[in-house]
C-alpha cells in the first residue's frame, strides 16, 4: 500500500482527536488515545509482528506535538512521554480504515486481562481468586 500525503493533519487538543483529510475526500476523526495504543513503534508493535503490545491506562493522553518527517511520516509526542513512532502516511491511512476493528480488539484485549482505559492498575476482581492458607499450618 501506498497511501497519499494527507493534505492537512489538524490537532483537537480539547477533543483529544487527530483529523486527517486526504486529497480523494476521504477524512479520519483518530482519537489520541487509539493512535497511543496502536503506535508503530518498536515498544508498541515489537520486532515480529502479530498484536501490538498491550497498553492500559491513555484515555486522557493527548497528544503535545506533531512533526513532520520528511515527506512521508510524521512523528507524534505525546502527554505521556512516548514519542518513538513514526506514523507514515501508510500507517495514518490503515489506522483510519481500520478503526473500528482495532479498536474493539483494544477493547476486547484490555477486558481479557483486567486493565482499564483509566489507569495502569489490574482490576482485582481479575485477578484468580487464592485459598490463603496460613505458614505452618491448616
């Protein structure tokens, strides 16, 4: 795949949404927090493929700065100190397509291990419950 330039990138920081126009019309709303949890950098996507790592706890992420690299990518910073992904118009392109799907994957993936969108913490009540059985006895 090889996607066009987008015309214009434009940040909703209040919304905490990324908005991509293409030249053909076609226009994504990308939530900051979804383009967090899907980066495309190493830490995220790792070296081999198959699902990203999983990251709980950016529902209030935003993003503080867009860069431009070269004419094919831009790199994002974002709030929370990750900034090591380099978005290609490729990857812009297949995260807005893909939207619905990756992001309820997200959802159903956070679910499966007892994380939250809110913070980093495992939920107790996934946790496998433990007979505790006192040292030295019982």
């Amino acid at each position: 795949m090889t996607a066009p330039a987008p015309q214009t990138i434009r940040l909703h920081r209040n919304s905490r949404v990324l908005e991509v126009h293409y030249p053909d019309g076609v226009c994504f709303a990308l939530p900051c927090e979804y383009l967090r949890v899907y980066s495309p950098s190493a830490e995220v996507r790792g070296h081999g493929g198959g699902e990203p790592q999983l990251v709980p706890g950016k529902r209030e992420v935003n993003i503080a700065a867009i860069e431009p690299v070269g004419r094919y990518a831009v790199r994002l910073r974002f709030t929370d100190g990750h900034d090591s992904g380099l978005y290609s118009w490729d990857v812009l392109r297949e995260l807005g397509e893909n939207h619905d799907r990756l992001w309820a994957r997200y959802l159903e993936r956070l679910a499966e291990h007892g994380m939250s969108r809110d913070s980093e913490v495992v939920k107790l009540s996934a946790l496998e419950p433990r007979k505790y059985t006192p040292k030295g006895g019982a």
